[in-house]
C-alpha cells in the first residue's frame, strides 16, 4: 500500500513537472499579440498604469514573469523599509492591471525563482517568444539593445512627451494674429504649440523675443503663455566737463554760533484811573557764549579737572572774606 502511494505522488508530481515545462515553451498566442515582458522597475515605479490606461499598449498583452512577482515578494519580505515600501506599491500595480478591463495582462509561469537572474530570464523570454522587454532599467535597456531585443522605455516616453521649453526660457517668436484677448498676440512653435504673449497686439507681423511663464495641458493639446522681454538701455557713461562745472558746489559745514536769550519786549500796565505807565521789565541777563572746557596742561596736568579749570583768587578777594565772617560773628 505504501509502494503505491509513493508510486502514486511521483506520477503526480511528473505530470506537474511536464505541465509547467510545455506552458513555458510553448509559442504565444498569435491573436493575444506582440508579448510584452514587464520588469519588476517598472511595476515599482507604477507609470506603467497611465500607459495603460491611456489605451497605448493596444491588443498588444502584457506578460508579467512569475519571477517579477517571485523578486517583489523576496523585497517585501527581507529589505529596509524603503524597499519593502515600493515592493509593496509593486505589487499593487500588478493587482490595478488585472482589474482594467481594457488592458491585457496575464501571469507567465516561468518559475518562483530565477537561478540566472530575472534581467538574464527576461531576455531569455524576449527572444524565445520574440517578445519586448519593457524596463526603466539602463543597464537592462542597454543589453536588450546589443542582444537586439526591442525595449519599450516608459523615461523614453516620458522624455518625448516632455514640453519643449519650460517657463523661463526665451526664444526668438513670430507673431502671427491676434489672441482672445485684445492684447494678447498669438504664435506657434516648429510642432505646431500655440504660444499666447500677453501686450503684444500692437508687434503682430513682427518677430519678438519672449520669455515663457506657464504651460497648459488640454485633451485638445497642449499651449503656451509668455510675455515680452524687455531690453534695457545701455547706459550713457560719457563724462561731460560742462556738466561737471555747471553742478552747485557743496556748501562748507558751518558752526553752531552761540545761543544767545532773546532781550524781553517792555510791558505795558494800565492803572485804573487810565493813565498810561510804561513800565519796563528788568532784563534778565545775556548768557554768555558756550565756551568748552579745556583739559589742564603741564603744570595743572596733576590737578583735579575743576581745581584746574577755577581762576586763582587774589589776596584782596581773601581779606573781604575773612573781615565779612568775623562781622557775622559778632
């Protein structure tokens, strides 16, 4: 019972062995297309769900290798947090693809693993099934293209998409006709872009040079908005003598004079039997003129700045002072 049990299994596992060889080799569909191989860059970095939807990939099917998926998986599980991340995102566009219904994709069974690598089995892939391999992956791009293999880039893609200017650049323009607006002036780029140039109805017929300040992207296509660029007047740097003399000459700083009190004006007081007294006010005295203190030299260098400064008092003014303060005393 045992022998026929185990004869049993191997039967069964032989028949699982032959099924999974002949679904690898055997020849695509001719109706499902021109087989495109997906590469495990590009599911991570997701734009491959704009080609799709857009409709670019055609009846063209897109065949995601169990290998792709097997590499997703090893990332999610055992790499840092940033790769465990973007595997994960990986593994969700697989998932958004199969649920578009105008797109084809289907799981090609070629093994969990890849012993020679998954760039190695992807070009294996291309060529036995006279396939595509689309990839952002330069070195796989460049490979692909030595082996003669046709590469499907989505930067490519995104390159030839890609605006021709930017805002801020400048180019030389013709402006052929008016724009909506009453100022506005109309051109168009060597594609075919319509460029809108704002306060330039008045230089229709001419060409201009204009700085570009934003793009807009339409179902209709895409256009342009840019502006005139201004140029400035060189400088006039000629040095004329006549002008030089004609310029008023710069006045001479002047001193601060002496503050002097203003002499009071008299006052008239009237008594009350109406007679006029004229009446003047004493004036209060001039001050004198600020004069500034001046540091001692030589002999009073040593001497305190007010001792220094003082005037000498005389004998006379000394005896007054000694005769006035015995008189108080008594």
């Amino acid at each position: 019972m045992e022998i026929l049990i185990i004869s049993l299994l191997l039967v069964i596992a032989a028949e699982a062995t032959y099924l999974v060889a002949t679904s690898a080799t055997k020849p695509m569909n001719k109706k499902a297309g021109r087989p495109i191989f997906v590469d495990t860059s590009v599911l991570i970095d997701g734009r491959i769900l704009a080609v799709a939807k857009s409709g670019f990939v055609g009846s063209d099917t897109l065949f995601i290798p169990r290998s792709v998926i097997g590499e997703l998986q090893y990332l999610a599980d055992n790499a840092d947090n940033e790769k465990r991340s973007r595997a994960r995102h990986g593994l969700d566009v697989v998932t958004e693809l199969q649920a578009m219904p105008n797109v084809k994709v289907e799981i090609f069974q070629d093994g969990s693993r890849a012993e020679e690598g998954v760039d190695e089995r992807l070009l294996k892939l291309a060529k036995q099934h006279n396939g595509v391999v689309c990839t952002i992956d330069y070195n796989l791009n460049k490979v692909a293209q030595v082996e003669n293999i046709i590469v499907l880039n989505v930067n490519d893609l995104a390159m030839s998409l890609r605006m021709a200017y930017l805002p801020g650049e400048k180019i030389m323009l013709e402006l052929t006709q008016k724009g909506q607006d009453g100022h506005q002036a109309v051109g168009h780029l060597t594609d075919g872009t319509m460029v809108v140039v704002e306060r330039a109805n008045k230089l229709i017929g001419q060409t201009v040079e204009i700085e570009f300040i934003r793009s807009l992207q339409t179902a209709a296509g895409k256009m342009m908005f840019a502006k005139l660029v201004e140029r400035s007047k060189p400088a006039d740097h000629t040095f004329n003598i006549k002008d030089k003399l004609a310029r008023p000459a710069k006045k001479a700083y002047a001193k601060p004079e002496a503050i002097v009190a203003p002499t009071p004006a008299p006052v008239v007081y009237h008594s009350d039997n109406n007679d006029q007294q004229l009446v003047e006010r004493a004036s209060k005295p001039i001050r004198k003129p600020y004069q500034p203190r001046l540091k001692p030299e030589g002999d009073n260098a040593k001497v305190p700045y007010r001792q220094a400064t003082k005037k000498p008092r005389t004998s006379a003014q000394n005896e007054d002072d000694l005769i006035r303060m015995l008189n108080s005393q008594e």
